[in-house]
C-alpha cells in the first residue's frame, strides 16, 4: 500500500536536546526514546544546521530562550511553519500553526 502524505511534519533536534537536558536535571521523566516515538509517529528528524544558526547573532531578543531562539531560527532559514503557543514568538518573521 502506498502511502501519500501532503505535508512532513518534523521534529527539530534541538527539541530532543531541550528534552534531554531537563530529564537530566530532573525537570522532566522521559523513560522512552523519543526520537523512536517521533519515527514511529510518522514525523520525520530535522538537525539544527551552521547555518541555521547564522541568524541567531541578528536576531532581536524578544525571546530570551535559547532552545526558542534556536526553533524560530531554523523555521526562518528553512520557511518552515512552527508549532507553539507561545505568544513571544509573534514578534519574529517566522510563520505559525
């Protein structure tokens, strides 16, 4: 059976490193591979490149997060929409769901 998807649905690297640093210091429990539950889910991985950090030195500092400045940066370099709810993400030229 062939499957047709009409969008990819991605999961950022740096999503899994935010996750691993707060399982690490206790802020989170993640007794489950997340990136095996990301592939088995149908979403695809996606490595935060050089030169998705370029615009990162340009970047205004609505957003004093680093993993959020990071998420916004990659979805502006590749013109990929980005998943949040979080209000300070409006103030960047990235496109939202």
């Amino acid at each position: 059976m062939l499957k047709t998807l009409s969008n990819t649905i991605y999961v950022s690297s740096v999503t899994i490193t935010e996750l691993m640093i707060k399982s690490s210091i206790g802020k989170l429990q993640i007794d489950f591979d997340p990136i095996a539950i990301a592939k088995e889910s149908g979403f695809e991985m996606l490595d935060f490149s050089g030169e998705d950090a370029l615009a990162l030195k340009e970047m205004p500092f609505h957003h004093k997060d680093p993993f959020d400045r990071m998420l916004i940066s990659q979805a502006m370099n590749r013109k990929f929409y980005l998943m949040s709810d979080d209000g300070k993400f409006d103030a960047y030229d990235c496109k939202l769901i």
